[in-house]
C-alpha cells in the first residue's frame, strides 16, 4: 500500500523520541541532536531501524532542528542529506516503510508577533524541503509548531516545493490553545483549505491529555487525523527528565481513539521503539471508521472559527470605502488607526466577521490590502472577508492571512472563474458567488440560480468543496424597480433549495436613494433571513439592522433566555428602550467597555492610544495621572483577560505597544517641573529573563524628573550585568523590576550578588509579583509598588547615604 492509501485508511504507525535516546547514547545536555547525523550516523541508524522493527511505517529522518536560521544552508543541506541516508541505511524493506522529513519551527516568532516576515519564512521552509525531496524522503512532516502562522509557512512552502502528502501536527497547552491561541477547529479549518494530507497533534501532553483535542480535531477535520503524544508529562527527577505514562498505558490510551477515527499514530518525547512495538500490538487489526466529509461551512481567525449556514451571521460592512468619503481618505492617507477603529467597533457591536474593501483610486490595492489583513488580525480574532475584484490582491491577502478566510468574491465570467477558483483551490476559503455574468445581472430569479448553477460546475473541476461556496443572489434597489427585493428573494429560496449552498447578502442596496434607508432594511433583512440567509454584510451599528437580526435569531429559538436579546436591548438610546418594562434603558455604547485611552490601549490600537495620550496632556491632565489612571488599569485590565484566557499573546503584545506610544507621550514632556538637579546615580534594569519593561521604564522616567541621573540597563540583563554597571559607576542606588513569578529567583541572585560585591549600593525592588514581604525575604533595602514609591525611596537612600539603618 502506498503512504497515501495507508495514511487514508489507518491505522499508519510512526516513530516515537529521539532526544531522550541520543542522551542516553551520550549527547550532551544542549547539543544539537541533528549535528549526530554527520558524526555519529551510526547511532541514529540503529535507533531509526529500532523503530521500523518495533512496526513503525513511517520514521522521521534526523532534521527537526535543522533551519537556515540556525545553521549556513550548505550546513542544512549536508545535515539533512545525512540525516535522510541514516533511515534509508536502517530501512532493509521498502514495503510500507517509509521516510519522513521532519520540519520543526524556526524558534522564533513571525511578524506582528516577533520579528520574522513572512515570505522570509516561507522561503526558509521551502529551502529545506527542496533539500530533503532531493534526498528522497516519502513525505513532509512539520511537527510541533505551537503558532499557526509559521505552521501556515512550512504547509505553504511544502505544498509549492513538492507534491508529496504533507502531515501537520500542532503543539497544544492544557488549555486546549497553540501559544498564538489557535484551536483543533480552526487549524483544521485553516490547514485542509491550504491542502493538509493530515493534521493532528504532537508533543506538550500525554495522551489521555490530548485526547480531547484529538476528539476536536476528529469532529472538524476531513482529512486523516494524527496523534503523537509524550509519554506523559515531563518530570525533573534527580537532575533527570523522566516520563511517568508506560507504554501500556500510552497505548491502550491512544488505541481508544481508533474506533472514533484516529489513522496515524506515534510518540514524542519520552518515548522508545518499546512504546510503538506495544502501540501496534494494542491496536491490533483495529481498523478506524471511513472519514465523514465534515459537512458544515466554516470560516476562521488563527484562533475563532464562524460556521455559515447554522444561525445567520452578522459581517460588518463598514470597512468598504463605496459611498464613505471619511474612509477613502484614511485609505489614501495610509491612516491605519481609523481602519482599525472601525473594527473594533463593529466587534463590540456584534460583528461577527468583518469585510476588508480597499480599493479606492490611487492606492496599490494589493499592498494596502495586504496591510490592512495583517493589522487587523493583530487587533482582532474575528474572521475576515476579503472583498477585492484584484486576483493579484486577493492572493497577496491570502498568502498572509492566518485562518480560512471568506473569499468575496467569484462571479460567473469565465475570465474572473479562472482566475479565483485556482486561488481558492491553493489556499482555501469560503467562496462568496456573485449570480452574474458576461451578460449583467439576470431579471429573473431563474436566470441567477442558472448562474449559481453553473459555477458550481466550474468550481468542481478544481476540486473545490460544494459547502465552501456560499452564493450572493444580489441586492438590487427597489427605487429603480419594484420587483427587486421579491426577484432577490426568490432567487435565494431557488439557490438554497437546490443547492444546499449558504447564501450571502449585502442588504443595506436595497434601499438606495430613499429615505429612512434603515426602516426599509431592517424589513428587507428580515424577509431575506426568513428566507434562508446563511450572513447579511451589513451595518453593526445601525439599531435597526442589528435590532433585525438579533430579534430574528430570538424568534427563532436561537437565543436561550433572551439573553442576546436583552443584551443588545441594553445598549439602545433610552428612547428606544423607555416603553419596556422598568430599568432596562441605558445610553447608547456597549456597556462595561472601557472608553478612551483605556480603550485604546485594551484594545491594542497604538495610533489611536498616542493620539489621545497627547491631546489628554494638552488638554491639562498629568502625565503621572494618565499613567496611573489609564494606561496601568488598562494592562491590569489586558492582563486578566490574558490570565483567564480571554486574550492571546498577540493581542497582550499590541495592547503593549499600545501602551507604549501613550506612554511615549507621556515621556516627551515632564511629568514635574521642579526639578531637583543632580542628585545621585540609580541604576535600573529588568532582571534576567524577563522581558516586561513597561513599569521599569515608568520608574526611570519618574527618577529622572526627580533630579535623579539613571543609567538603564534594559530589560532580560544577567546579575553580573547589572553588579558591573553598578561597581563601574559607583551607584549608590539600584532598581530592579521583575513580573513574573518565574524570574523572582533571577532578582534574588542579584540581590545578593549586589550586597556581597558592593556594598555600598542599596537595592530597590518592585514589579507586579512583588510584595513588601516577599522584597524582605529576597533581602532588598526596599520595596516600591509603585513609580512613585521609588522616588521616595530613592530620596531616602541618597540621604542616608552609604550607612545602611
Ligand atoms: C504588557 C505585558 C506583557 C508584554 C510586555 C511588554 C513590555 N515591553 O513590557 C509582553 C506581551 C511582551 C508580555 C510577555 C509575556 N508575559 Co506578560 N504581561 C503584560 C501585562 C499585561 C502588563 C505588564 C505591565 O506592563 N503593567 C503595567 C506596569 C506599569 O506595571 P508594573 O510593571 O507592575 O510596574 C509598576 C509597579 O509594579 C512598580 N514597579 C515596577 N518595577 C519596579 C521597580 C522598582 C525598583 C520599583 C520601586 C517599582 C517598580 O512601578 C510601576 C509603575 O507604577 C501583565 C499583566 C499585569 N497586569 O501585570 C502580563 C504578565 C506580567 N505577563 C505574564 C506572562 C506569563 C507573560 C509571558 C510568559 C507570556 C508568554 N506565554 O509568552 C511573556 C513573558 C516573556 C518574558 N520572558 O518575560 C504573566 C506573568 C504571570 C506570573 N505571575 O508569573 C502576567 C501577570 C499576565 C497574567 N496574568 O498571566 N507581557
């Protein structure tokens, strides 16, 4: 049988872990196992023909660290290439034993989030996997990616370097989220549109642990489903790492899963050819059921999936410049704040995707495009729609955008067909279908389900799925004719019926050039959804609309209690409300948001936080006041959302940002005027390993406008950093910051490093982690809470001078 059929049909068994059995051969504590290939090939031979004798079919050569951003590419090439002879060495039958190439990630994150672009990534990926289809392995198998944007990278480079099956395996937490907070169901989605062969979980987790995310991704997937866990979780015993789940109970917990579906399976860390030779023998002649096609159409964010098709959604409309002069100029001024403003609104009024038109005259489309897909998805999960009529923009977007994206849209030129369906095709998505033509827009319902019909035909031959096409029958103004909405409607019903597809209208048309447009909307809306619409593009915030569509889903026994209902009923004008029964009136604005530059900075909208930084101090307010009125609670506030798992390391990182160029401001003007000048030297610095430095560099700033001259060492700095720059300038006074729990010990050792090598200097501490108690048990002269507290304390150690109390 072939990989493919075998992967198909299941069950195919991997490998398992390679780290632990290289130490116990003699790899060093941070050696890097991939560098045995060149010097100790026989060693990896004898573990990968240990594996194909347990009964793996497939084994991974040797080259999951290797990256041309950690090694020269002629390196990679001689590493890889080695690795690959390794397994073919210990392979003595090819009959269903095949060769992997193990991709892993790069170790560092991708723009917004870290510093590499993506293109650059994709070209790294694709440079090793040219490297290893030359060394012919069997297949490509990226592993233990925990962020869905560079998983998107490696698919992407596979996919354009080689026609080999491609397996993709995500590294999960507990929480059942990737570090960037993708999840099974809307990496399934986002990896079966960018052609997967299978996808599944690896690494972080036992397998009673993963099985509920397997169990996720068997309920959204279509392709064959894997799992490679640890052999539990790892322990540090005597100085050891050492794996408490044995491989009995690894494989009787993994075999469970066959009869829901699991295909492929195998081990990661902590595993040996004992766990597969048990795994195979657990599984037996079990067999996994055949794969159902998952039936449902979704959408996705890197971490919020959108079904189309169940309860009717709601995509805002605002960020499409048609009839918005406001909009066409921050789209020709570059303005990226206003475009995101409108985002954020939408979301907050209940947007549930949001659709991206830019094109306006005398911008590059693509490029802004582009721009505005990765800002926006640094600031919200929401699913997006990517509305252009420019193949070349629509693939420049979808190459970047993280997620299975809404794609709008396709008509029924030949011309235009040819050019999206291949797009859809490579890079996945829901395809919205205008019913038009060579010929216009048909009169006639009949005419347009013609069209809708034969699109479908089109999309087949590309192999594109029926339920990722969702039809767009066209709003026509009833100004300009009577029969528009009726026409319009019929033609949904004829589409629904017949096909099966999702629909999709843009409602607000219908009532172009009248007046009370949103009177005669909100009623067209209404028809069209008890007709069958699967999402209306239309306005969030407008009452009306929204008031449509909530009220239709609370008719519909779509809203358990009410509870949307009365919600949303919260927010309307009192004037709206005043009739309903007692106190549920309130003025207009979702309740409970923050406004403002807190706002801005919760929301991660960093133009926006430096405008309104700025024109808060013009007009009078403290520097030290927005500090510690706005910008703090607005981190507190980002902060427990990041704790309870509301909010994801991207959106932590833009609120950051955010706070930063407010704070920025803050800076440009003095907080004190009466300055004391002169007084003495502090040193300050985040302690090592710690990368947050906002507190910090509040603390310097309100040093220095007490007069105080403060050398900053930075943030993450070593305890010998920090000694040295003390000794060197004779400070009397250091300032040492730390947030997290983890780097309290780092502070300690500096602590204690100060007070044994110079004497003289007396140590501050503070940061979020830190208590008064806590600061006396690490052995600092002083506890600060906050900025203010390390003026005072300061002052109170200069005067004291070197005598310590
Ligand atoms: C912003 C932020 C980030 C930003 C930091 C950007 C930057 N340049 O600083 C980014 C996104 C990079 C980040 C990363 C991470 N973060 Co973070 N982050 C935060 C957040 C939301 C706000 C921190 C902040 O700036 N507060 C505002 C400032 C002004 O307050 P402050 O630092 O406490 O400072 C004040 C006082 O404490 C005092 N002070 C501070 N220093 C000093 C020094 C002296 C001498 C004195 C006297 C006083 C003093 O004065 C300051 C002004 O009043 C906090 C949550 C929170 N509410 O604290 C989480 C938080 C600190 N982060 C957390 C985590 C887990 C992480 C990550 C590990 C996430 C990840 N999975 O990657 C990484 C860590 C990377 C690393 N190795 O350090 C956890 C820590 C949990 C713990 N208890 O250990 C927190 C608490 C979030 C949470 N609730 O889970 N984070």
């Amino acid at each position: 049988m072939s990989l493919s059929e075998l992967m198909k049909r299941g069950p195919l068994f991997l490998d398992g872990g390679m780290g632990s059995l290289l130490q116990a051969q003699g790899l060093m504590p941070g050696e890097a196992p991939e560098t045995w290939n060149l010097t100790h090939p026989e060693k990896i031979t004898a573990i990968h023909r240990a594996y194909y004798e347990a009964g793996s079919h497939l084994v991974m050569a040797n080259t999951f660290g290797v990256h041309p951003m950690r090694y020269p590419i002629d390196e990679c090439e001689r590493m890889i290439r080695a690795a690959v002879n390794c397994v073919k060495a210990a392979r003595e039958e090819t009959e269903e034993k095949f060769i992997g190439l193990d991709v892993g990630p790069c170790g560092k994150l991708l723009k917004p989030l870290g510093t590499v672009d993506f293109e650059e990534a994709v070209g790294y990926y694709a440079q090793i996997v040219r490297m290893g289809v030359e060394s012919g392995v069997d297949c490509i198998f990226i592993e233990t990616m925990n962020d869905s944007q560079e998983t998107r990278a490696a698919l992407l480079a596979a996919k354009e370097n080689c026609d080999l099956p491609v397996f993709v395996s995500n590294a999960y937490g507990a929480d059942g989220k990737l570090m960037t907070g993708g999840t099974p169901e809307s990496m399934a989605a986002m990896l079966e549109g960018l052609g997967a062969d299978a996808i599944g979980v690896n690494c972080s987790l036992g397998p009673e642990a993963l099985a509920p995310i397997v169990e996720r991704y068997l309920a959204a997937a279509s392709v064959p489903v894997l799992m490679k866990p640890n052999a539990g979780l790892p322990e540090v015993k005597d100085g050891k790492t050492v794996y408490s789940v044995m491989p009995d109970t690894f494989s009787e917990q993994i075999a469970a899963l066959v009869p829901k579906g699991l295909r492929i399976m195998g081990g990661c860390c902590g595993t040996t050819p004992d766990y597969i030779r048990t795994l195979r023998q657990t599984v037996g002649s079990s067999v996994p059921p055949q794969i159902a096609p998952s039936a449902g159409t979704v959408i996705a964010s890197r971490s919020r999936t959108v079904e189309l098709g169940k309860d009717p959604v709601i995509i805002g409309e605002r960020i499409n410049p048609t009839g918005k002069k406001r909009l066409r100029q921050a789209l020709q001024d570059g303005d990226m704040a206003y475009i995101l403003n409108e985002a954020i609104v939408q979301e907050e009024r209940g947007a549930e995707v949001l659709d991206v038109n830019v094109g306006t005259p005398g911008i590059d489309e693509a490029e802004m495009l582009c721009r505005a897909v990765e800002e926006l998805q640094a600031i919200t999960d929401l699913p997006l729609q990517l509305d252009t009529a420019d193949p070349q923009a629509m693939e420049r977007a979808l190459r970047r955008y993280n997620g299975k994206a809404m794609i709008n849209s396709v008509n029924g030129k030949q011309e235009v067909m040819d050019a999206v369906f291949p797009l859809v095709k490579k890079y996945g998505g829901a395809l919205v279908a205008l019913t038009l033509d060579e010929e216009g827009i048909p009169q006639t319902a009949e005419g347009r389900f013609a069209i809708a019909e034969r699109i479908l035909t089109e999309a087949e031959k590309y192999g594109i799925a029926r339920k990722d096409i969702l039809f767009d029958p066209l709003t026509m103004t009833v100004s300009a004719d009577p029969s528009a909405a009726r026409v319009t409607l019929d033609a949904l019903r004829m589409i629904r019926e017949k096909t099966g597809c999702g629909t999709v209208l843009g409602v607000s048309n219908v009532s172009f050039g009248l007046p009370a447009r949103e009177v005669l909307g909100s009623i067209f809306l209404t028809m069209a959804l008890h007709t069958g619409l699967s999402a209306a593009i239309m306005n969030p915030l407008s009452d009306a609309m929204t008031g449509a569509m909530i009220s239709y889903r609370t008719l519909t026994e779509r809203d358990a209690n009410c509870g949307e209902y009365i919600r949303f009923a919260d927010t309307l004008p009192a004037k709206t409300t005043a009739a309903a029964p007692a106190g549920t009136a309130k003025a207009a604005g979702a309740e409970g948001q923050p406004q403002g530059l807190r706002r801005a900075v919760v929301k991660g909208l960093c133009k926006e936080a430096g405008r309104l930084a700025r024109e808060a101090l013009e007009a009078g307010t403290g520097g030290l006041d927005l500090i510690q009125k706005e910008i703090i609670p607005a981190l507190d506030e980002v902060g427990k959302g990041f704790e309870e798992k509301r909010i994801y390391l991207p959106q932590l990182m833009m609120s950051a940002e955010a706070a930063e160029s407010a704070f920025k401001e803050v800076k440009a003007r003095s907080i004190r005027t009466e300055n004391q000048e002169n007084r003495c030297r502090v040193v300050v610095a985040t302690v090592k390993g710690d990368v947050h430095d906002i507190g910090k560099n509040i603390v310097k700033l309100l040093l220095e406008n007490y007069g105080f001259e403060v050398t900053d060492l930075g943030k993450d700095v070593p305890p010998e950093e920090i000694l040295a720059a003390v000794e060197r300038l004779h400070a009397p006074v250091c300032g040492l910051s730390a947030l997290m729990t983890t780097t309290v010990p780092a502070m300690a050792e500096t602590v204690e490093l100060i007070h044994e090598k110079a004497p003289w200097c007396r140590v501050m501490v503070g940061g979020a982690v830190l208590t008064e108690d806590f600061a006396r048990e690490l052995g600092a002269d002083g506890y600060g809470k906050d900025a203010m507290a390390s003026v005072r304390l300061a002052e109170r150690f200069a005067e004291e001078g070197e005598e310590k109390p």
